[in-house]
C-alpha cells in the first residue's frame, strides 16, 4: 500500500525573503520599524504582509530573520525572531582604486563590495578624471550590493585621498601590491604565499605616470604585479585583482 504524500513544510525563512542592511545592534524580540525608502521597497514594492519574513543585517551582530507584525502603507512594524548567522569575517585586504567616472567607479563598488573587500579606499592621482565622490551616494551602492549577494558585513568606505598622502601614511605592516601596466611578479603568484594584512593600488583611466610609478616603487612595501598581457581597463583591473585574490589568498581557499 502506498503511502499517502506528505508535502514538505516550507524552508523558513524562505530564499526569497528580502535583505535589509539596518542601524543595529539588534538582538531576539527586539521590535523594528522600517521607514523611508527601505520601508517603501518592503510596502509598495515587496508587497509584505503581516507574517512575512524579512533578513535584517546591522553590519554589527550579524543576519536576522525576522516577522512582518504590521505592513502599513509608508512603513513596517517587525519582530526580530533568531539569528541567522554572526557577522562574517573576511580577509583583511583593501581596495585601494583610482577614482573614476561615476558609473564606472560605480561598478568598483558593487564589485569589490560582492567579492569582499573589507575596506575600499579611493584614490586621487595625476591622471584621474574625477575628482570628488558623492560619499553618502557611494554608501548606498555598497549597501545595496552586500544585501543582494547576501554578504553580512559591510566593507568600511573612505573618503578620497591622494596618493602621495596614502603612500606617506601607510601603515608598514601591509602588503601593498600595485597594478602596473608595465609588468611585475605574476599577480596569483604574489597573492598566493601572502600572510597578513594586504592591499591591491589600481590606477587610473591612463595608469600611473612615471613619478607617481617611481614614488609607489620606492615604497618598502610596495610590490608591483602584473594581471596578464593585455591592457585592462581600471575597473576590469580592480574586479580582476580582486578575484585572483581571493582564489589564491582570500576567502575562496578550502581551509579545510
């Protein structure tokens, strides 16, 4: 006799649920209020109603889950239920990039947020085009990206410096591997037996020119890498560093 079919209970929370960076720290039973233009995205976008689930992240405590308890027109009321996950650890490596055009420094930030900087540190050199950055803006795109690849821990973002100031303060305990077009040590072969605290120098639309090349060189710790044979552009060069890295040195590796 066949046995009659059960259906499954429902994952919960489901895959589907929305992700929310919040002010935290947040903790059990704790009530939130969601407002403004993330409260908007859950009413009128979502389409929420009361027992949904909702993650919440505070970049402090981690992932939560949480219940929709009442999804009002211009906001919504939830009850944190349990812990998720502790906030991440990621690997101690900065990204420290030319400033760009806004859309194509646009695409550092998701993409540095998405594969893990911990910390994205835009710089000004001679040949850059830009020259200032809409930090409050710049924030917003690195949230938004961490909530759509489901990363718990924000990268920390600075405000442009230039790079004589950079290269004058920079802590003498971190590897600073810089993208030059005219060659260097292999990048996965420099990145591979790296320890410690790290950063990856990317420059601008036309690459370094030769006194800031010279200055970078002359630096203790600084270490030219090459990232192959063809000319990349300085976005493609960040996402390139960026991915070998974290194959060879980063939080890709099977530690186990």
């Amino acid at each position: 006799m066949t046995e009659p079919h059960t259906p499954k209970t429902p994952a919960w929370p489901p895959r589907s649920a929305p992700r929310l960076f919040v002010d935290g720290p947040l903790h059990e039973q704790m009530s939130v209020t969601i407002d403004g233009n993330q409260g908007h995205y859950l009413a009128r976008v979502m389409r929420v109603s009361d027992g949904d689930a909702i993650i919440l992240c505070d970049d402090t405590t981690g992932e939560w889950v949480t219940r929709v308890i009442n999804a009002g027109k211009r906001d919504v009321a939830l009850q944190v239920a349990a812990r998720l996950r502790p906030r991440e650890d990621v690997p101690d490596l900065w990204l420290c990039p030319a400033l760009l055009k806004k859309d194509r420094f646009d695409v550092v930030l998701e993409k540095a947020t998405e594969l893990g900087a911990a910390r994205i540190q835009p710089v000004l050199m001679r040949r850059c085009v830009a020259d200032k950055l809409n930090h409050e803006r710049a924030r917003t795109l690195t949230i938004e990206a961490a909530e759509q690849c489901a990363r718990t821990a924000l990268p920390e973002l600075e405000a442009p410096v230039k790079l004589d100031a950079l290269l004058r303060d920079w802590p003498t305990d971190r590897a600073l591997f810089f993208a030059d077009e005219l060659g260097g040590e292999l990048a996965a072969d420099a990145f591979v037996y790296q320890e410690g605290p790290a950063a990856i120098l990317i420059g601008p639309e036309g690459g370094f020119d030769d006194a800031e090349r010279e200055a970078i060189r002359a630096h203790p710790v600084a270490r030219p890498i090459s990232l192959g044979p063809r000319i990349l552009r300085a976005e493609t060069a960040a996402i390139a560093a960026l991915s070998v890295w974290m194959a060879e040195a980063g939080d890709w590796i099977d530690e186990e």
